[in-house]
C-alpha cells in the first residue's frame, strides 16, 4: 500500500492515542483530587464538631 495510506493509519492512531491520554488525565486527576478534598472536608468537621460540641450545650 502507498505511504499516504499509512500516514492516514497512523494519524488516526494518533488521535486515538491522544484521545485515551486526554481522558486518562482527566479522570485520573479528578478521582484524586476528589478523595484528597473529600478527606480535607472530614477533617476540619470533626475539629469543628469537636470544639462546638464541648462549649455549646443545650440547657
């Protein structure tokens, strides 16, 4: 086959490539910082839980 074809071949390749890589780096990213904030959020609640809890009570 000529070399054009091969050329169309790997450019679509390429874009497929590029096309998981992209989504690989969106997701990827995304599921991480997720857990990262989430963990974050638990934290500073259960400070504030614990500080609030002991300095207001109910009559």
């Amino acid at each position: 086959m000529s070399g054009v074809y091969w050329g169309i071949v790997a450019g679509f390749l390429a874009m497929i490539g590029t096309l998981f890589a992209c989504i690989d780096i969106l997701y990827g990213a995304q599921g991480g910082s997720s857990n990262s904030s989430a963990d974050e959020v638990d934290t500073s609640n259960q400070a504030v839980g614990s500080a609030s809890s002991g300095s207001r009570r109910a009559a």
